[in-house]
C-alpha cells in the first residue's frame, strides 16, 4: 500500500509532465478564416517592404521575412526566407541558376508541376514576367512562379497553410514584381 502512494503521484505526475510536453510543441491549431484575412488585406493594410540584394538580383520583400539559409554559388543561388513570427511554418524558396542549353519546361520542377495539372494548376500571374510559368497548389498550399532571363532562371516557390494564403501571395508578388537581375 505504501508504494502505490509512491508510484501513483508519479505516474500522474509523468503523465501530466508528458502532456504538457506534447502541447507545447505541437503545430498551432487555431485557424483564421482565409476569406477575413484578405479581405483585411484589400482593405488598405499594407505590407512594409524591405530591400534584398544577392550577386544575381535585386528585389524586395516584406519586413515580416527573415533571409533563414543564404547560399551563393558560382552559377547559382539558393535562399530560404521564413517568417520573423515564431510557430508561423511559411517558407519561401528562391532558385537562381543557369539554365544551360536547356529550356525552362524542362527543368525537373517545372516539368513535374506540367504534368500533374491535378495537384498544380498553371495560373496567370499580372506580376510575373512575360513566358513565365506559374503555379498553385490549393491542396497543401504552394504558390510558384519560374522564369528565365539571359542563359539564367529563377524559380520563387512560397508554401504554407490555406489559411496565410493571402501573406504568402503579397510575399510572392513582392519577390518577383520587384525582381532586377544584376
């Protein structure tokens, strides 16, 4: 009798330890409603860019990024922006490489979102360059555009939830709208 009333507080105790452990580093559940949220958007909330330069392009992007991994190469560029806001899982991946004698359909990116129309429908983008591909994946949320300029490509690829669907579109429309190759 007596070691149960050892052994019972601790199991309740590691239980209760064990919980709190698995809330706090489970993925946020609270969900807005993507429909306020760019209604709010449209409504004259305006998004603060910032400038952001790399050996292959000038652009801006919102200050709410942060430039995550930076990684310049002789013939291309990988950057990961995410947000500043802790427990916000937005990524924004940004490409710039040389395109070599291929074409830009035939990239493995562009080539895989042309043949799953089901999973990736091709869009028209008033932002992105002339003979430019872009993309959005409604199911998992993944806004891309891809395009080329002078033997070079990049490819802006924005994913997170449905619901920040309107902050990753502005993240993306700054991106590509304000790109300059260098």
């Amino acid at each position: 009798m007596k070691k149960l009333f050892v052994v019972l507080p601790l199991v309740i105790l590691t239980g209760v330890g064990f919980g709190l452990y698995s809330w706090w580093h489970s993925p946020a559940t609270s969900s807005i409603d993507s429909g306020t949220q760019e209604v709010s958007n449209v409504l004259g909330s305006e998004t603060s860019l910032k400038s952001w330069q790399t050996s292959y392009f000038v652009t801006s992007m919102p200050s709410s990024l942060r430039i995550k991994t930076s990684n310049d190469a002789l013939e291309s560029g990988n950057y990961l922006l995410t947000s500043k806001t802790p427990r916000i899982s937005d990524q924004i991946g940004v490409t710039v490489a040389k395109l070599g004698n291929n074409s830009l359909n035939e990239l493995p990116a562009v080539k895989l979102r042309l043949n799953q129309p089901n999973i990736y429908a091709a869009v028209a983008n008033t932002y992105a360059p002339a003979a430019s591909y872009s993309f959005v994946n409604e199911a998992t949320y993944e806004t891309s555009v891809f395009w080329q300029e002078d033997g070079y490509y990049a490819a802006v690829v924005a994913s997170g939830t449905s619901a920040r669907r309107a902050e990753l579109n502005v993240a993306t429309r700054a991106i590509v709208s304000n790109w300059s190759w260098r």
